[in-house]
C-alpha cells in the first residue's frame, strides 16, 4: 500500500478538481444535474482511483486503477472541450484546464509504464 497523498500526480488531479468545483458554480443552472454533474464526476474519478488503487495489496492492482483514472480523465478532457463550446467556459479557463488534465494524464500513463516495468 502507498499513500496517494505523498504523489505529485494525485495532488495534482485533486488540485484540478477543487478548481473545476470553482469553474463549474458558473454554469447555467438547467446543467446542475447534467454537464455540472457528469464533469465533477469525472474529474474527482482521477484522485479517487489513485487514492483507491493506492490502497491496493498489489502493483497490478494499482496499475488497473490508473488506467481507470485516465479514462476519467479523458472523459473530463472532453468535457472541458464541450463546456467551452457551449461558452460555459472561456477560452483563457478552457486552455488552462485543458492543459492541466492533459499533464495528469501523461504522469499517469509514465507511472503505468513505471508499474508495468517492475511488474
């Protein structure tokens, strides 16, 4: 077992989520239970899967965790596109969340080739 606390790429993504709750307070009300929620939850999926496959007996274990992350994470990359194209985010807050998840998700595919060399 690891603790997710101590890894740059776990205080990153949950940093990214505290700043999507921020961004997402200005999207229209009739999207609270549609965009609003779906990219929260994807968002948060990234630091929870690391912190849950951190507490994981095995590397293997871990490793199938962050690949979830990823999926989570590419799911919000996308979700940020949309609620750019819709004008729920500027183009300034778009490029930076943008940029912030794409970082997220290249520490996690380093640290899945990391695993999977030791495995």
């Amino acid at each position: 077992m690891r603790d997710f606390r101590t890894l740059t790429v776990w205080r990153k993504a949950h940093e990214l989520t505290l700043g999507v709750y921020g961004h997402s307070r200005g999207f229209p009300a009739e999207e609270r239970y549609g965009l609003t929620s779906q990219l929260r939850r994807a968002v948060s999926s990234v630091p929870t899967n690391i912190a849950e496959g951190c507490g994981r007996s095995s590397d293997a274990d871990l490793a199938r965790f962050l690949g979830i992350a990823a999926g989570s994470a590419s799911e919000a990359e996308y979700l940020f596109l949309l609620a750019h194209d819709l004008a729920y985010l500027s183009a300034e807050d778009y490029a930076q969340l943008a940029s912030r998840v794409v970082e997220i998700k290249k520490m996690l595919a380093a640290f899945m080739a990391t695993l999977a060399a030791e495995i």
